[in-house]
C-alpha cells in the first residue's frame, strides 16, 4: 500500500490516442492531475495506424482507439460510444430531408481522411457493402480541417459525432440510412505488459469518468452519446 502510494506521487504517464479522442481525453485529464500532481503525462494524438505502430514499437502505457487491432496481443475495454456521422453545412439541400438513401452520397462532393484513418475505413466498408462510389473532392488528415472544409462549402464528410463542438454552429448531422456507425472508444494495451500503478490509476479513472458521462447523459436527455464532449 505505501508503495502504492509513492508510486503515485511521481511518474510518468504516456497515453497515445486517435484523433477523436482529442475532444475528450485532454479534458479529463485536468482532474486526473490534481488528484496525482506528481505524474507527468505525455499525450499523443494521431491515426489509426500510427497508434499501431506506436504500439508494436511498445512507446506508450495505453491506447485509445475505435478499432481493437487483430493481430496484436491486447487487452481492451470498450468505455464509451464513438459514432460516425454524416456533415454537411446547414445550408445543404439534404439538410431537412429525413432517412435518406445511402445512395445520394454518391452525387456528393465527398471530403475524406488520408489513408491510415480508423475513420476513413471505417466509412469505405460502409460503402463498399453499398456498393457506393463517392467522389472524393478533397483528401485531408485533420478533422478539424475537415470540418472547415464542409463550412466553406467544399462538401459533405462522415466523422465522428465527438468532433461536433458548440462552436460548430455552421454544421448539420445529415438524416442517412445505415448512419451513424456504431462504434466504441475502447482502451487498450498489450497483453504481454504489466500497466505501471500509473496507468492502472488512469485506466480506472477514465473507466469511471466514462461511466459518470454515460449516467449523466441518459438521465438528462435519455441520449448516452449526445452530450459526450463534457
Ligand atoms: P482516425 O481514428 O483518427 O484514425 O480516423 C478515429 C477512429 O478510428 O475512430
């Protein structure tokens, strides 16, 4: 238990996250820091597919991302809902239309993510199993910009619902048949590592944050993923 403790009090904590995780976990961790002040934490932020490098390479405690890797040897807890949304402006003539075939994306300019994307694939087995060919107008690496994008008029894309801030006023959530797709934030880490007691102590806090958002959020709009940007 006193060891417990003293590790607590000091250490090092390093996280590597997928791009959606950016409107979450940098939020949570302010409380994370005054209960251990001591630990210093180091966050990265980036695709799908640099977390699996980063995680071959074994260069962090723990990972956040949308998709378990096969064929790595991992644990991994699902902790919250990660949905993918169709955008457009709110100008856009689709923008009032309800259940909308999944076919008229096809007519659409269409902003995508650069290869390596978790969002990216998720969105092409989407449309593959559709049969849907979009037309990619624009290919960029940042969901931030990609939003703008579509602001300005450039087209429509399939992201996250997390990356819809307040601030986005300008953007809609188009009404499209098979959307949004469901899938989880999970946390993950090799089976083959022992998590330091400063990586437990976050693994638990995060589980727990989660946990509060989910309740807060079913009892007071009966939605668990509406309100999940704290
Ligand atoms: P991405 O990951 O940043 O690689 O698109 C997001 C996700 O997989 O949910």
């Amino acid at each position: 238990k006193v060891a417990d403790l003293k590790g607590l009090k000091q250490g090092q904590l390093r996280l590597a996250v997928i791009t959606t995780a950016k409107y979450f976990i940098p939020r949570l961790l302010g409380p994370f820091c005054q209960l251990y002040p001591g630990i210093d934490i180091s966050l990265q932020v980036t695709n799908h597919e640099r977390i699996l490098e980063r995680m071959s390479s074994n260069l962090d405690d723990l990972y956040i991302m949308s998709q378990v890797p096969e064929n790595l040897d991992v644990n991994f807890e699902p902790f919250l809902e990660n949905p993918l949304v169709v955008f457009a402006p709110i100008s856009h003539p689709l923008a009032k239309e309800r259940n909308i075939p999944i076919q008229r994306l096809s007519n659409e300019p269409f902003i995508m993510r650069e290869p390596g994307s978790g969002t990216r694939r998720a969105v092409q087995t989407l449309f593959d199993e559709h049969g849907i060919t979009v037309k990619v107008k624009l290919e960029l690496g940042s969901n931030e910009a990609i939003k703008q994008a579509i602001a300005g008029g450039l087209g429509i894309s399939v992201l996250s619902r997390h990356t819809l801030m307040p601030d986005t006023a300008e953007l809609c959530i188009l009404d499209v048949q098979y959307f949004p797709i469901k899938r989880n934030w999970f946390m993950v880490y090799s089976s083959g590592k022992q998590l330091s007691i400063v990586a437990r102590a976050y693994y638990e806090y995060l589980l727990d944050a989660a946990k509060k958002i989910v309740a807060l959020n079913t009892t007071t709009t009966g939605d668990a993923v509406e309100k999940t940007h704290v």
